[in-house]
C-alpha cells in the first residue's frame, strides 16, 4: 500500500508541475503578445505630407453665359447649348420662340476642377479649368462644413501653352503649399495627388487622396491645343509630363502632386491619351499625367510681379508698308536688292501662313540675288530679330554697313504663280540664308 500510495503521490506532484509550466508559458506568451500590441505603430509615408498640405487643395469653378430665348414665360435655348452644354432642345417647357420672344443670356456653371494655394490669396490651376470663363469662383469645403464656401477669383496670369494659369482670390484664408523641385525627380519616387474629382469642392469627393509611384519622367504628349510661334503660325503643343499610377479623374485638373515631404512637384492634367479624355476602352489603365510644377513657376511669378502680369500690346494693324533698300532712308545705305512689303499672312489665313515681310521682286545683280533669295519668299527674321514689318527689318538693316552679312530666316513656298500679286501656296519650308550687304547706286524701278 506504501509503495501504491508513494506512486499516486509522484504522480500528482507531476501534473502539478507540469501545470504550473504550462501556465506559466501562457502567461508569458500573453504578456509578450500584449507588450508588442502596444508598441507596434501603424504608419504610412504619406500621412504627415497630406495633413499638411489637404486644406490647401481647393475648387475651381467656372461660369459661363448661355443664351437662351423667351417665349411666354417658356426657356427656349440655343441649339449650341445643346451641343456645349447639355441643355435639351428644344427645351421641355417651350416649342419655339414664338412672337415678341427676346434674347436673354444667364451664367452658369460650365465645369469645375482643383486648384492649390501657392502663395497668400494665389491659386495655381490649370488654364483649361477657367478657359472661356465668364467668372471664376473659389470653392473651400473644410472637414465638418456641410456647405462649402465660395470666394471670387480672377486669373492674375496664364500660359494657355502650358495649360497654367495663376488665380487671384482675395480673402482667400488659406496657407500655400511649399514649392517643390521637379527636376530632382526620379522614377520610383512616391507620387501623393489631391483633387475633388466629380463636381469640385463640394461635391462628395472633396479632398480625394490617391497615391502611387513616378511611372516616367519627360512624357512628350500632344496636348490637344494649339500655340502660335513667333511668326504667327499655329502649331500643335506638345508638353513634357509626368506619368503617373496614382489615380486621375475629371475634377483632379489642377490640382496637387506632392512629395512625401509635402512639397507640390506636378500640377494633375489629364488621364493619358493624347487628348483628355480616358483610353479605358483600348485597355490603358493608371496613366496619369502631370505638368512639372517647375514648368509653371514662372507664371507664379508673372502673377506675383504686377507689372509682369500686364497683357503686352500686339501690332494688329493691316497696313502694308512697301519697300526696297532703296527709296528714301535707304538710299545710299547697304540693300539686299528686294522690294517688299509687309504680309500679315497669319491673319489672312488662319495662322497657316506666317508674318513676315515678303519678297515683291528681286533685283537683278543685288545681293538677294547672289545669295538666292526668290519672290515670294517671306523674311521671317534678321539676324535674330523676328521682322513681322518692313519697318522692323529695316531697323536691323540701318545698323549694318557695307560688306556685312546678314542672316536671314524666311519661309519659302512650294509653289509660287504669281509673286507680285501673292499667289502662293500656303505649303512650304523654313531656310536660313546669308546676305553679305553692298550699297546699290541704282534704285530698282
């Protein structure tokens, strides 16, 4: 019995330490499961930079004049109104305009995008956000407002080219953002874009937040728009961008692209297809495209400078001014031999002919001749100096003497019927030609 007695006793001593093991296993490995509970933190990189920068990321409104008609107490828009924007026609409530109708026009708004603070009571945007504006408003929708608060803003400057455009909003208390440098990119980068995609500030979307990676740097992309070079001519703009995978929607134009240091370093533009609109259907997805805020900066300051931001003063007058190295001042003086007048081809014909000043007839044994310059041909400019008039060439021209070359950049025709009536095609090429000037006793009749 004993020896039973003392085997139950060993036993249980047994189990009795095994379960004090045990339990102190568990106890343990709860303490350190709930030890590490409390210090692991849950951080993102993007956190701090976009508290820092969301409030400063605001809407962009733009209002326009619609004509419509009045019939009765009956709204009867215009059929460009159904076309521009989406008003039916003819309208609902009204079958035509009837007689004693009247022409009224009302402003509404046209379409909405973002725009962020870049200075105090300045707004960096993009130009097709406010195009055709008939006013501009400034929408601010704080966490916990209900209803945003709407400020009026003008445009300080714009570069319709770059798709920028720098808006005045006084009272507007908000804090800018600070500048970033985009030239210090690299692909891989973190890229941080703020918007309010859908109907601008106010609208559900306020303050959206995506992010994702630079794709590619240096994107030549045809913008959609046209420019005028500086004869006069229009050409297709084609921009460097940023590519993007962080998300882009219709709203997001003109808002931030930011570093993870909060520092704005791209201006959200459009979904990647050669114009704004989304190649979804063709199966290209997350490329998104930003100009490089390096490239507006100079329009920032434009904005700044008052006196920067003053439109220039364009010659638009029609006059054609006749001349030769010849005739009065430049008798006796050093001639290329031509007669010219001046040709404000670019008016004329839409932009496809350039300004300049074009070549009547050219004189036998003359300079022009010898360095091949042909009727027709349209002088672009002299030695650097864009010549849109006669009177600018010859500015040039007074400042040389005989025996000096001057450079010429004119546009040649393809085809030439008739130069002293300007029968010329309007396809041709550009070409640089030497000059070497000589004083001509003779004036050519």
């Amino acid at each position: 019995m004993t020896g039973t007695f003392r085997k139950h006793v060993l036993v249980y001593i047994a189990m009795a330490l095994v379960l004090a093991l045990t339990v102190t296993a568990v106890a343990v490995f709860r303490g350190t499961g709930a030890a590490s509970a409390e210090t692991v933190v849950l951080t993102s990189p993007f956190t701090e930079a976009v508290a820092k920068v969301r409030d400063s990321v605001v809407g962009v409104n733009n209002y326009q004049l619609v004509s419509s008609y009045s019939n009765g107490g009956n709204d009867y828009y215009s059929p460009w109104d159904y076309f521009f924007y989406g008003y039916g026609y003819p309208n609902s409530r009204g079958n035509g305009r009837g007689n004693g109708s009247q022409d009224s026009s009302r402003e509404v708004q046209s379409g909405s995008g973002s725009g962020v603070v870049v200075a105090k009571e300045y707004v960096l945007t993009n130009y097709h956000v406010v195009d055709h504006a008939s006013s501009l408003k400034v929408s601010v929708l704080k966490d916990g407002d209900t209803e945003a608060t709407l400020y009026d803003a003008t445009v300080a400057a714009a570069d319709e080219n770059k798709d920028v455009a720098v808006l005045y909003v006084p009272g507007l208390p908000l804090n800018p953002v600070e500048l970033g440098d985009s030239d210090q990119l690299v692909v891989g980068d973190w890229a941080i874009c703020i918007g309010n995609p859908g109907n601008g500030a106010g609208s559900i979307m306020t303050g959206t937040v995506t992010a994702g990676i630079i794709s590619a740097l240096d994107r030549e992309v045809d913008s959609g728009s046209t420019s005028t070079d500086p004869y006069g001519r229009k050409v297709k703009t084609k921009n460097k961008m940023i590519q993007t995978d962080a998300a882009i929607n219709n709203g997001n134009s003109g808002g931030g692209m930011f570093n993870t240091a909060g520092q704005l370093v791209g201006i959200p533009n459009m979904k990647y297809s050669g114009t704004r609109s989304s190649m979804s259907a063709l199966g290209i997805e997350n490329i998104g495209l930003c100009i490089p805020i390096n490239e507006a900066k100079d329009v920032i300051e434009q904005a700044l400078n008052a006196e920067a931001a003053q439109p220039e003063t364009q010659n638009t007058e029609n006059t054609e001014n006749e001349g030769d190295a010849s005739s009065s001042a430049m008798f006796g003086k050093p001639r290329l031999g031509v007669s010219v007048t001046t040709f404000n081809g670019a008016e004329m014909t839409n932009g496809v002919l350039p300004n300049g000043v074009y070549i009547l007839s050219v004189e036998q044994g003359g300079p022009a001749e010898a360095a091949g310059l042909l009727p027709g041909d349209i002088i672009l400019e002299a030695n650097g100096t864009v010549t849109p008039t006669f009177e600018d060439m010859s500015a040039v021209l007074l400042t040389l003497k005989e025996g000096d070359t001057v450079s010429l950049k004119i546009w040649r025709p393809d085809l030439v019927e008739d130069a002293s009536q300007g029968q010329i095609s309007t396809t041709g090429k550009d070409l640089d030609i030497q000059v070497v000037l000589k004083v001509l006793d003779a004036v050519a009749q």
